[in-house]
C-alpha cells in the first residue's frame, strides 16, 4: 500500500512540475503574445481582455499542449479563436473586396507627391507617421490583416499561421499578398492626403 | 505568370514579396537578381519595401502594459 502511494505522489508531484514549467514558459511568451493581439483588435482594452482569456484557458487546458511543439502559436490560435468567437464584426466576403493595386503602389505615389520626384527609398517611409501605419493596419479587412499581423509583425511561418487560423497554407500565402497590398494601398491615401 | 522576357519589371514586382519572404526556388532567385541588378527602378522598389517592412514592424510595437503581466501571473494555479 505504501508503495502505490508513493508512485501516487510521484506522479501528481512530476505532473505540478510538469504545469509550472508550462505557465512559466506561457508567461515568458506573454509579451510577443500581446504585441500580437494588439493589433488584431482595435483597442488596448480590447487586447488586455484577449490575453487575459487566452491565458485563464491556457492555464486551464493546460495538459492538451504537447510539449516540444511551438508554444507560442499554441497560444496564438486560442487568442485568435477566441477573438472569432467574440463575435467581431462581421466582414464582406473576400472576392466582394474593391481590387487593390501592385506592390510597386506605393512608391509610385510617394515618388509622384515629391516636388522633385527623386526621393530616397530607404529615408521615404519616415514621411509616414506612427498614426498612419496603425490606422492603416487597422483599416485592412480581419481576415486579411490576422495574417499580415501574424506573419509580418509575429513572425510566424505561412506553416504556423495556417495553423493557428485553421485555414490551408495556400488561403495565408493568398490572404498575406492581398492584405499586404490593401495596407499599402491604406498607406497611400495617408500618406498624399497628409500634406507632406 | 509571364516569364521576364515578357515584362521583366512586371514579373519582379510579382515575386518582391516572395523574394522578401526568402520562399522562392534558387532558380527563381537568380533570376530576380539579375534583373535587379540591372533594374534601378525595380532596385529602387525593393529596397523601399524592405523599409517599408522594417518602418511598420517599429510603428506597430507596444509595449504590453506592466499590470496586464502581473494579472497574467495571478492567472497561475496556486501550488
């Protein structure tokens, strides 16, 4: 008897190992994971609240994760699950999209607005604002801009952020050009209409 | 698609952001660059996008607040 109580013991001890590992390493992710959300919602609140609930059910569901695997997209595809669920607004379909322009685009008009029309590529972009960058992110579709965000600004594989979205590889690789392409175009009408 | 005997700088800004994912094949690689190389109109736009990139990954940055990290850790289950 003492002995299945010791192996008892054992394991509920391995298995709170075990789950502290997992929530410190959870927690260490928490910074990416926020930066993340930040820009799939509109507002702060909106993003605290996010991370909040996907970190009580990561904690809870702990056990459903295998470790070794990529935890940060773990993360990630309950954060975006429970984004969709939140019921956010819904969006017209993709095709019913207005078509957006190459991605020569916006060069093309930050070089048209230039007095001279010689401008420097790598020094352009600071003719943008901080204010015009995140508004024009936040003006890209939801199903367009979760990819962009998770590619270009969380740095997951097309692989990954198939697999957080729950969508074949093909619809990221898709998604990802024409949402790059609706951002740029979004970039433009800031960009000739700010006055600079 | 077309070839770049066809349009070469319509074919490379087709494949600029496969070229900038890094997704193309060698081959596909090659032949991007010796346009680019000759190209200072498409260089120009490559190099800009690269920016581009770099500028909206900074914009987009924020800090996560220092109370959301400690409601996080409260969120453990008590041992």
């Amino acid at each position: 008897m003492g002995e299945t109580e010791t192996d008892g013991a054992r394991r509920v001890a391995a298995e709170a190992r075990n789950r502290v590992r997992f929530e410190e390493e959870a927690l260490e992710l928490s910074d990416q994971v926020y930066r993340v959300a930040r820009r799939l919602v509109s507002t702060r609140e909106e993003a605290e609240d996010l991370v909040q609930e996907t970190y009580a059910r990561a904690f809870r569901s702990w056990r459903s994760f295998t470790p070794g695997t990529n935890l940060r997209a773990w993360l990630l595809r309950i954060l975006t699950n429970l984004n969709i669920d939140r019921g956010r607004r819904k969006q017209r379909a993709p095709d019913e999209q207005p078509l957006e322009e190459g991605d020569y685009f916006l060069y093309n008009r930050l070089e048209q607005a230039s007095r001279d029309g010689n401008v420097d590529e790598e020094r352009v972009v600071e003719r943008l604002s901080q204010d015009d960058i995140v508004g024009a992110l936040s003006a890209v579709p939801h199903d367009f801009r979760d990819v962009v965000v998770l590619v270009d600004l969380g740095d997951f594989s097309y692989q990954d952020a198939a697999q957080i979205l729950d969508i074949p590889i093909g619809t990221v690789m898709s998604r990802l050009h024409r949402g790059r392409r609706i951002l740029k175009r979004e970039l433009a009408e800031r960009a000739t209409t700010g006055g600079t | 698609m077309a070839g770049y005997e066809i349009d070469p700088c319509e074919k490379c800004e087709e494949v600029m952001q496969p070229y900038l994912d890094r997704v193309l094949s060698e081959a596909e690689v090659h032949e991007a660059e010796e346009h680019l190389a000759g190209c200072p109109y498409c260089a120009k736009r490559y190099r800009f996008e690269e920016s581009l990139r770099v500028f909206v990954r900074k914009c987009c940055d924020e800090q996560m607040p220092p109370e959301l990290k400690q409601k996080l850790a409260s969120l453990r289950t008590p041992l």
